[in-house]
C-alpha cells in the first residue's frame, strides 16, 4: 500500500489524480467505501483537468481569485517583522478549487448533481439527506482546514459581491460543535485577523476590482451580537447556539459537564435555558441570503440530529421566503458514520498517509518488537502499578523529546490517556513521583462521574472550570507549568496543541465509542516547527488493545516506524546546532564574529518597464512551419518553466481563433517568474505585439491564423518569448543604487538554536557554534575544511554560514535575473580581518558572479564599517582540487595559494 513512486515530497507541488493513494491490496479494495469517498476520484481528476485548462468556464470573480490565492508570489510578515514568503499547500488548493468548480462550472444544486459523479454504483440519493449543496472536505488532521474555510467564505463573499446572478451569499454561519474548537477559531478569527494576516484578500486593483475596499464584514461572536446588517456577517458559534428552541444549551452550571466542553449532540429536549439574551438561531433564520461552514464536521453523521436538523431548519425557513441555502461546507479529518462508510458528499480528500509523507504532520513512531516485549501489565489492583512500565516507557520517551525540542525553545508535552475517570488522578499523581521533572506539572482532566470535567475528584466551581480550559489550550507556552497532561476524553477534536511529542494510551476502545485512530493520533500530529522542512515524530505507546487499535489505520495506508525505545536507545531523527554557551572551554566574546547587514545594493524598478520594445530585444527568428487543419484543430499550450499541460485551444474551424487567451497565457507566465506584481496591463500589448512583428521569419503575421498559434505552442517559440522577455525586462528593472549603508548588523552570538539533518559533523573548538555540519552533496570537503580552520594558529574564530545566521548577498544571475547568495563560511583572523570564503567542488554557472558580487560586497562592508572604525572584510574562493593538491599549514598560506576569484 505505498505511496506512487512519484508522489511528490513537497506539500506544495501539485498531486496528479493518478498519483494518489489507492488501496492496494485486492481485500482492502472490497472496503472501498469505507476508505476512499465515492465522488473523489471522478471529481479529483475533472478538477485536475480544469485546473491545467486555466480555469475556464470559471467566473470572472473566482478566476481572478484563484490567481491571486495560488499563481501569485506572497510574502508575509512573521512574528520577527521579517517578511517570508508564503503559499498554500496544494491539498489545500485543491479543496477551494473543487467547491469553485462544482458551482461554477458544473452548476451543482443538489445531491442529484453530486450524484454523476458517484465511482459507485450502490450510491443512491437517499443516502443524501439534505436539498441543497453540501460539500463535504476531508483533510487530515493539522493540514490546515481553516483556511479552506477563510477562503470559501472570501469567495463566497465577492462572488455575490460581483456576479450578477450569483446564488452564493454574504452571510456566514461558521459553526464548532463544542466550546474548546470555538476557541481554536476564535484565535483565527477575532478581528477578522485570518482575512489580512493570510493573503485572502487581493489588493485593490487586482483584475480592476477594489477587493479591501469592498470587503466589509461583522464578526459576531456566540452572544457578542452586533448591528445585523442584510449582508456582511460572519456568525462564530458553537452548534449549540444555532439549535431550535426546544433543545436545551449545555452550560457551564450542569451537573453533567460533557455536553459543554465535547459533545455536539445537545442534551435532551426540555426547553431552552439560557442565560444569553441573544437568540442566535433566530437571527440567522430571519437572514435572506446565508451559507454555513462546519468545523470537525464529522460530528454530522446522523439526520435524527439536532445539529443536522437546525441546519435544515434554516433551509426550510429561507424556502418559505423564496430563497433557500446557498452553500454548505464542512471540514473534517474523519468523515464517517458509525459503521464506517464515509459521508458519500466528500469532495475532496487529502488522506493522513500522504500529509504524513509530505511532512505536514508528524510521523507517528511506535515501540519495536524488542521495546514492546519488555512490557508487562502486573497483576495489582492499583493501576499505576498495573501500567507501571508503559508510564515508565512514556516518560523516557518524552524526556529525550524534551531534552531536543527545549533547546530549540520549545516544550515538549505527554500526553496519557486513561481507561476511566477513577485513574485520572492516580496516573497524574504517579508520574509526578517518579519523574521530578514533572512535579507540579501534570494537567489533569477528567469526568466526575463520567461527566463533569475537573481537575480533582471534586467538583469545581465556573470560574475554575474556565480556567482548566485555558490551562490545557494554553500548555504549548512556556508560561504554563504543566508539562503533562492525563485525559480521559479530549480525543476526537478541539484539543489541536502543537507540541504532545509522546502518547500513552492505557485504554482500550470497542467499535461504540465512535472513536477512530486519526481521532487519537490526531492529538499529536500538529507540527511544532510550521514552515521547516525538517521531519518531526511523535511517539505513540501502551497497552497492547490501544496499540491494536492505532495500528488498525494502516489499512488506510498509513506505515508506522517502529523504533527502539526505553533505556540506553535513543534515534538521532537531527541535529541540534546552537551557540555552545555550556562549554567552559570556549570564550563566547572572543569566538564572535560581526558582520554588517548591508540595504541591499540590487533593486527592480517596475517604473521603466513601459520602455521595453519588442522590435529591440535582438532575438533569432524563427520560420513559420507549416500545419494541417487538423494538427490545429487541438492545441496544447505547456508552461515554460516546467513543461506542464497549462491550456488547450479546441477549434472548429467555424470563424478567426482567440489569440487572446495565448498573449495572456504568456504574459502571465513571465510576470510568475520575474516575479512581478503588476505590469499585467503593460506587458500583454508587448507580447503581442512581438509575436505579430517580430519572433517569425515571415513577420507580421497573422495572429488569429490557427497555423500561427500553433507555432505559438511549439516549445522553441515559447523558449524565444521567454527569454528575450526576461532578459529585456532584467535589464530594464534591475537597478544598481551605486551605495550602499549599514542598516543593521549580524552577530553570530544571537543565533537562534536550530535543528538539521543528522548528518555527519565536526564539533570545533574555535566556533562559537556546537556541530559544523557538512552538507550531503559537499563529499566530505566543507567538513575537512572545517577541520582546517579549526587547527589553523593564525584562525582565531571561524562559523559555518548557516541560513539560521542570516546572511546573504544579493546578487544578478547569468541570466540577468536577481538572486541571494548564502556564502560558506565566516573566518575571523588573528589580525582581525573577517574573511568570507566560498568554498566549491565543481564551478557553477553563476559562480563568477556571485564572486564578482560577493568582493563588491566586501569593498563595500570594509568601506562602512571602518568609518565606524569596523574590521576590513576580504574573501576567498577555494576549489576542492586546489585545496586537496597543496593543503595549506595556515590560513595566510591558503589566502595567499588561492587568488579572489576571478582575478582581480
């Protein structure tokens, strides 16, 4: 059941339905329904087909917006005020693409629509119990559904915002079955925050449409109801608030505290008390126009349910006024019933096996056979003792996590999750006896009388309550204490902390709980270290049903590693490197070394771009082949950068073919690679103009002639445009400022701990830094050369220029393009010199210039800083060959051995 050999890694690169997972083993195919969603397949592939076509058959509204979210280049301002470049996972674009598609191009209305697209024939509509459109959007765990949600909703809003007929609305009920998931979106939410914060919004101008002008919303937040205007509310709620009114909203004043905190079900029916003065599910009755989003959706398995049926409540309510629900969409990791069938309106599904083979969760890790065998349950009436040893095995595990993740400045978290609420507290009392670490850091939660939720055999007062449920959202910072955390409950979702690197499961589950083992692993999955590419794990444990029962998800091709685990084991999944602040031996002052961060001396200035001549740019002409009226009857137009089928022109042959679309398909491409927000409206008239007058032997030509826009989609036409465009506009908007200043400066002392790869490393005595890693691809060389410096008497400190240190140069490729170049290595001299060395086993294109560059950096560094009375800065090109002919004794042998390249 592996993966196709090339699905991609990267959670960004796009999925080709034939590269999917599909059950491979001929038993687990009788189960398809239960494992693959009926519609997926059928849809995956028309999506996938649409997708490469340019989204045609689109409305102008989606398109544009499609473009924005997925064709245009995003930076984002972090945390740090550094701006980082941002794009959305594919299985996240495929979701928004899928519901786009399905109303705007296949004009779904209901489960009859959904239908046609059913891969089974047993499918029927009464396995549909709604009228109107529900999409269903399966995601795994931690791969990022709200923000499908935020940009559903942007759609939906600007699609009844600019199309004429739009059936879509702007109003939104977004609902959380519980109180702990309210919180979860509120964090998204609040203030709209996820709108601006993400780039959802385009900027004003973007396809002639004002889009932050136009984007007026109110948030509603459960009873904090403001002004409901007609349109332009977004409403938060738990489900409870949206019930009719004869189901009774749990509260935090119940003897039975379930309902609040977990359960999406609603207590019995004996009338509505509340203490809100707001009936929310009134107001979004009275509302004309309304879509609904549903957070862990899978809670909606059931048409006998209040949740279920408060939302065909509102429907009906909206008939009655002639109108009726325009969407519904619901996210969620497990969309199943009871009995395991997965709800048949899935649209779209992005399956736990691959998010885990493109590293956006953690790798679920489990005790080998070795490890396990030395587990036994004892026969004891006290079940700390009954589970001594697998709370023993949780608590080593976590110990080795907390160790790596506390050095990188984060918290590792145990997770325990017990057989009934009678242990809670024993297990937690237990693990802070045995382990000192967690004294007074153990969050226990559990039901009093398989209830209520408390910390303590006792009940609790509200504000107690409340505080516990910010303790357990709140146990990934630093500020709280709890380390630890022992659950019987808080599997299925909600509790979606980022930091549980160990579980420890010492309860069994039967096929009744309506538990699943995505539900369980689902607490530990979500990465600590978003935007890294670096593997993460989490370490899954206990009783030999518990594991049974996490085990049993492999049928849905998920592989779990098994590793050692107990006393004197220990896997090296990276590296730490870090300023080495522990080793007595190393004077942290001396070993540092500065350097200064320079405005960059590079810029592009769109401003001249209207200057580009297309009868100038000095190309080869190319004959005008010719082609049957039947080779032009289907032409294929392919990327330039990575030759992937982008459109296809059908021709009749009734009347002129649109050329337009292929002058903006080449516009377009070149604005994506160069990098260019704007300039769309400046550069299409260029292009067509060049393909008319100038790219052809026999210019002008004919545009609308189908023999030349096949000649158009030949690859050396394409290849032409591209780079005599790239080069024209290089040359046109890339600046030299001639100067440069200090507008900051670098100290490698204030390098951040970071994790690598386990790799081999060399642990120097003349750096301020723990490891110098070698790179895979380096053979050996940037290690020994390490070595080198490190014995070298007249080296006084030396550093591996890790991204992690933050310095780059920018620089002009070959191609005239603009670059950064990220240097080897820093040396600081007995004398006090800074050296930038590039250390190299083969030359590559771009190395004269970035050694051209990087001696114009050090001119310019040596220029500013000693105004400040700074160091000189000078560098060194070192070849492998070179350096392994003559080794130097010194580093004023080897600076004096290898000249700056090129010569100066």
């Amino acid at each position: 059941m592996a993966l196709h050999p090339e699905f991609p890694k990267s959670p960004y690169a796009e999925l080709l339905p034939e590269q999917r997972w599909f059950p491979a083993a001929e038993e687990l195919r009788k189960s398809y329904a239960k494992l693959l969603p009926p519609l997926v397949a059928t849809i995956r592939g028309e999506v996938s087909a649409w997708r490469s076509a340019g989204y045609a058959g689109a409305s102008e509204t989606s398109r544009a917006l499609l473009n924005w979210w997925f064709e245009t280049e995003h930076l984002v301002e972090q945390a740090d005020g550094a701006l980082s470049p941002f794009r959305y996972y594919f299985a996240q674009r495929e979701a928004v693409e899928t519901v786009i598609w399905l109303h705007d191009v296949r004009k779904v209305q209901d489960k009859f629509d959904l239908l046609r697209f059913s891969s089974l024939k047993e499918i029927s509509p009464g396995d549909f119990d709604e009228d109107w459109p529900r999409y269903v959007v399966k995601m795994a765990t931690g791969a990022g559904k709200t923000k499908v949600l935020s940009l559903l909703i942007a759609w939906s809003f600007f699609h009844k915002r600019y199309e004429p007929d739009s059936t879509l609305a702007r109003n939104f009920l977004l609902i959380a079955p519980n109180i702990i998931v309210l919180d979860r979106l509120r964090a998204d939410f609040d203030g709209l925050r996820i709108f601006f914060n993400d780039p959802i919004l385009p900027d004003n101008g973007h396809a002639g449409r004002n889009w932050r002008d136009d984007f007026q919303l109110t948030l509603h937040i459960q009873d904090d109801v403001r002004v409901v205007r007609d349109t332009g509310n977004l409403f938060l709620t738990n489900i409870h608030r949206v019930y009719l009114g004869d189901v009774r909203e749990p509260s935090l004043e119940d003897d039975d505290l379930r309902d609040y905190f977990l359960s999406p079900f609603g207590a019995k029916p004996v009338g509505k008390t509340t203490d809100s003065k707001t009936d929310l599910g009134e107001i979004v009755r009275e509302i004309d126009e309304l879509a609904v989003f549903n957070d862990e959706a899978h809670h909606i398995h059931d048409p006998r349910m209040a949740w279920f049926k408060s939302i065909q409540d509102i429907h009906h309510r909206m008939l009655q006024k002639d109108g009726r629900l325009a969407l519904q969409v619901d996210v969620t990791a497990t969309p199943r019933h009871n009995n395991g069938a997965i709800f048949v309106q899935t649209v779209a599904d992005y399956p736990l096996v691959e998010a885990i083979h493109q590293d956006v969760v953690k790798h679920p890790v489990l005790p080998d056979v070795a490890s396990r065998t030395r587990l036994q349950e004892h026969k004891s009436a006290i079940f700390t003792e009954r589970y001594a040893d697998y709370l023993q095995l949780g608590i080593e595990e976590w110990r080795k996590s907390y160790a790596e993740h506390q050095a990188l400045g984060k918290k590792a978290v145990l997770f325990v999750m017990v057989d009934d609420t009678r242990n809670c507290d024993e297990v937690g009392s237990h693990l802070e006896k045995i382990c000192p670490e967690l004294e007074g850091g153990v969050l226990v939660i559990h039901t009093k009388n398989n209830g209520e939720i408390s910390e303590a055999a006792s009940g609790k007062n509200k504000d107690e309550l409340e505080k516990l449920r910010k303790e357990a959202n709140s146990i990934d910072t630093w500020a709280s204490p709890h380390k630890a955390i022992v659950s019987v409950l808080m599997l299925k979702e909600g509790w979606d902390v980022r930091n549980v690197t160990t579980i420890v499961g010492l309860r069994a589950y039967a096929a009744q709980s309506n538990i699943l083992p995505e539900q369980t692993l689902g607490r530990g999955l979500r990465r600590m270290y978003f935007g890294s590419d670096m593997p993460e794990t989490v370490s899954v444990m206990g009783t030999p049903a518990f594991m049974e029962f996490v085990e049993s998800i492999q049928s849905e091709g998920v592989t779990f590693e098994h590793v050692p685990m107990g006393p004197g084991t220990g896997r090296k999944e990276s590296l730490i490197v870090e300023v080495d602040a522990q080793d007595a031996d190393k004077d942290i002052d001396a070993l540092d070394i500065e350097l200064p961060r320079l405005t960059r001396r590079f810029n592009r200035e769109y401003k001249d771009l209207d200057a580009l001549d297309p009868a100038k740019l000095g190309n080869a002409k190319l004959p005008l082949k010719p082609f049957t009226p039947e080779q032009t009857r289907e032409i294929v137009f392919k990327t330039m950068l990575d030759a992937e089928v982008h459109h296809t022109i059908q021709l009749d042959g009734a009347g002129p073919a649109d050329y337009r679309s292929v002058v903006g398909f080449f516009a377009r491409q070149l604005l994506k690679e160069l990098r260019l927000v704007g300039g769309y409206d400046i550069l299409y008239p260029k292009v067509k103009a060049f393909m008319a007058g100038h790219l052809f032997a026999t210019s002008p030509v004919n545009l609308e002639d189908p023999v030349v826009l096949r000649n158009l989609s030949e690859p050396e036409a394409g290849k032409i445009l591209f780079d005599s465009f790239k080069a024209a506009i290089n040359a046109l908007t890339i600046q030299d400022t001639g100067s440069v200043r200090i507008e900051d400066r670098i100290r490698l002392r204030d390098t951040r701990p970071f994790r690598t790869e386990n790799r081999p490393y060399l642990a120097p005595k003349k750096s301020l830094f723990s490891k110098i890693v070698g790179e895979p691809n380096a053979g050996g060389f940037e290690l020994a050369f390490a070595g080198f410096l490190d014995a070298a008497p007249d080296v006084a400190s030396f550093a591996k220029n890790y991204l992690a240190v933050g310095f780059k140069i920018d620089y002009v490729k070959a191609d005239g393009d603009l670059s950064n170049y990220v240097p080897d290595f820093l040396i600081k001299t007995t004398d006090g010199t800074v050296w930038i060395v590039e250390t190299k086993g083969r030359e590559e294109r771009d190395l004269p210039q970035k050694m051209t560059r990087l001696r114009q950096w050090c001119e310019d560094a040596t220029s500013a800083s000693q105004a400040e009375s700074g160091p000189a800065y000078r560098f060194v090109y070192v070849d492998q060959a070179g350096y392994e002919r003559n080794p130097p004794q010194t580093f004023a042998g080897l600076a004096a051995s290898f000249t700056e390249y090129p010569k100066g």
